[in-house]
C-alpha cells in the first residue's frame, strides 16, 4: 500500500514512523515532511493549498491512503476535494472541522446539547465586548474566534488588559474579526481526551496533558506545546462516562443535525473542575505533541485502524495499548514562541539513544548535504515509554545532554506532577 501523510511536525513525523511499521506499507509520501520522515517516506514539497496539484500527484502515484496531520487544510476542506476524486482520507470533512476552525460554531453546538462549557457570550463589535466587560469578574477569557495557531486566547486579569485583547483582535491580529468571544475564567486541571471516529461509531484513543507555556511551573506565553505525558493523571472510569456521555456524545449529535458526521481523530481539550469535565475546546486532529507521546503505546498496527475508519468498520478493529507511562520533552530554538533564529546545524544529533522505549521525533528540521538544520520554533521531541515517569524523564535527559545543543532551550520540569522523586 502506498500512504500520503500531510504535515510537517513532530505529529507527522511520528504518525509516518508508525504507518512506517505496518507490514502493508510499500511506501509512504510525506506533504511535505521534515528532516525526520525523510529517512521513512519520500517528502513532497507541494503547494498544500492547490488541492488540485496534490490530487494529481495522489492519482499519479497510486496513493491508497491519505492522512491528515494539522488543521488549517481540514478547515478548508481538503478532505470532501479529495474525497470527490474517490481518494480515501483520513480525517473530518469542512463541516465538522468547524468544530476547531470556529470556536463560536462549537459554543453553539455546547449551548443547544447542554454541553458543560464555560459560560459565554459572542459580541459583534467592541463597543458591546467593551460594556459587557464592566460588568465582568476577573479574570476573564477573550478569544479570537478564527484558527490562530493556539494564540488568539487571552487570559485577561483586569478590565485593561482584556480592553487591549479586544482592540488587538478587531484590529485584525489573527485575520479579519467578525466576532468576539468572551468567556468565564474556569479554574481546575486541562486534560486532552483523545477519540478516533469512523462516522458511525467512536473509540478512546488515550489520553495526555501537555504544557502549553514557554517558562517552567507553567508560567509565561502560550505555545504549540513544550511538552508532554500520557495518560493523564486525572482519568478514570467515572470522568471518562462523563466525558463521553455530556461531551463527546452530544457533539456528534450536534453534527448529526447539521446533516454530517465524524471521521478521524478528535482532541477534546477540557477542564477537570471538582470531577467535573467542562469542554475547552475541540481539535480535529490529535495534539503536537501529544500525538508523539501516544503513540508510541500503540500496539495495534494503525494502517488497519485508519483504513477501518475510512470503510466505517471502527467495530471490527481492536485497539490495544502498552501498558507504559510515556513522557515527551520538546527542544525548542531560543526565543519561542517569539522571533527565533533559523538554518541553525543540529550537529549531535547522531549521538542520540533510540531503542525499543526511546523515540526522537522531528519537528522543524531539515536535511541539507546530510546535515540537520532547526528551521522552526519547535524543533525535536524526545519520547520515552517506562513503568515510572522517573525513568522517561532520566533517559531524557541523557538524550538532550547528549544533544548538546546550544541554540536550543526546553523545559525541565515537563510532567513535574506525575514524576516521583
Ligand atoms: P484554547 O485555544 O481555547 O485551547 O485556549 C488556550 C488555553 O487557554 C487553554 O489551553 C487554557 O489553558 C486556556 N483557557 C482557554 N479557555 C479557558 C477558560 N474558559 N478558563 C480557563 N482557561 C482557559
Ligand atoms: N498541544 C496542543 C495542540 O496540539 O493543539
């Protein structure tokens, strides 16, 4: 079987070495891939919004399969193009992806079904977001409601500080803004809840926290993700009825009605308030670098899972999973999420220990004259699957000392609330 995988990230580079590991696989195409699928599929560097130019290519080629890492072409529809052309895909179709391309879809969908969400009003202008603020408690949650790449969020502790969210947004910082969301301040522990949907039905596909912010003990800018464990230290089986029965259920109703349903992985980030789940926010995708840490722990061979969603037969495969803790630390470039210097030679990175539970992912790499150059903020994952977090972390650290790279940074206290000492 031939398989296109789209993306460019330490998900697809991570999604490419598992595809990698299926007996069907004759060859795998990377849209466009990094330094890391290069040694595992062909990279293509296609343009990714022509999708014309990408079906081609697909049809030339045979392409049996096509995976979608990142969002921004699911939000554009990429999946019903290709499915037009009869190419199989993995991933949600242009309407259910608004689920992560409208924030303000999703809160209508939470409002109808009664899904536990923060409480939220949607303002058209910033005169009304502005006197709805006078009214508000601190701190408050003012989001963009266009895809903007985990920035458009902002936690304002004071009627200033939300004010300069507002300007900022209408002034047109994450593309034009039609609407404003504004959002109670919830206040307890973000889990990731992993599903992956054939349409008709759904199974877990794990779970993951992850750190989001650039400084340790979770302070300082958002970003992509710094890091990461799964599963979640807040799981077990009475949240988990919950999740499915008072979120992820009502939601595929919600599309239901809209007359389309749900194939592919979904990524509910939530809330856990008092055992208690509140939806944050969907992607329709699996999480960078959550992606990385899960699926590792794979034991199923996941071309048999994806093919079984596209023919809607998810009932017929089971998923299985070792029973490992798995712990992902990400090397940066300094200065992310911020301006960060690019073409920069990664020059150890052929010292670094890869085996059975040890993993390095690439993210923003490229290979040139086979050297390894950093071209994004984000720029490798190290992996590792153990009985205790203490050992991932351990071996970890081996690894980036090991790496010894100096234009790079990361965050040593990734997973600090499941790590014994
Ligand atoms: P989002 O892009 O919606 O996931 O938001 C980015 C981050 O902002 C989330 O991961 C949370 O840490 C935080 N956040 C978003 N909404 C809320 C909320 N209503 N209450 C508390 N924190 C939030
Ligand atoms: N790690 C967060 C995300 O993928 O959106």
């Amino acid at each position: 079987m031939k398989v296109g995988i789209i993306g460019s990230g330490g998900r697809e580079h991570a999604l490419c070495h598992s595809i990698k590991k299926s007996d069907k696989i004759d060859k795998i195409f990377c849209f466009p891939g990094n330094a890391g699928t290069e040694n595992l599929a062909e990279n293509i560097n296609l343009d990714l919004k022509n999708f014309e130019n990408l079906k081609n290519f697909i049809v030339e080629k045979n392409i049996d399969l096509i995976v979608v890492g990142p969002e921004q072409p699911l939000v554009e529809g990429i999946v019903d193009y290709l499915e037009k052309f009869n190419i199989k895909v993995f991933g949600p179709n242009k309407i259910a992806s608004q689920l992560e391309g409208s924030k303000i879809f999703t809160k209508q969908i939470c409002e109808k079904f009664n899904i536990p969400t923060a409480k939220f009003g949607i303002f058209p202008n910033r005169d009304e977001a502005k006197s709805y603020l006078n009214k508000s408690k601190y701190p408050i949650v003012i989001k963009a409601d266009n895809l903007a790449a985990g920035k458009g969020v902002y936690i304002a502790k004071s009627y200033s500080e939300a004010e300069d969210a507002i300007d900022e947004i209408f002034n047109g910082k994450f593309g034009k803004a039609e609407k404003v969301l504004i959002e109670e301040f919830l206040a307890g522990e973000e889990m990731s809840y992993f599903t992956i949907h054939d349409g008709k039905i759904f199974k877990n596909f794990e779970t993951a926290q992850d750190h989001k912010r650039v400084l340790e003990g979770d302070k300082g800018k958002n970003t992509g993700g710094m890091g990461c464990y799964s599963p979640s230290r807040l799981i077990n089986d009475e949240l988990e009825k919950k999740i499915i029965n008072k979120i992820i259920k009502p939601t595929l109703k919600g599309l239901a009605e809209l007359g389309t349903e749900y194939k592919g992985f979904l990524y509910a980030g939530l809330m856990i308030v008092d055992d208690e789940p509140y939806l944050i926010e969907y992607n329709v995708r699996m999480g960078d670098p959550e992606c990385q840490t899960i699926l590792p722990k794979l034991k199923t061979d996941i071309i048999d899972i994806f093919i079984s969603c596209c023919n809607r037969k998810l009932n017929e495969t089971k998923i299985d999973w070792h029973n490992k803790n798995s712990l992902c630390f990400v090397i940066c470039s300094k200065g992310y999420p911020d301006e960060y210097q690019k073409n920069i030679e990664i020059e150890n990175i052929n010292k670094i220990i890869q085996n059975k539970d040890e993993y390095m992912f690439h993210a923003g790499t490229i290979q040139k004259n086979n050297k390894i150059y950093a071209v994004g903020g984000r720029v490798l994952n190290f992996v590792t699957l153990s009985e205790e977090f203490k050992d991932a972390q351990i071996k970890i650290f081996k690894n980036i000392e090991l790496l010894n790279w100096d234009s790079g940074f990361f965050r040593k206290d990734i997973g600090y609330k499941v790590i014994k000492e």
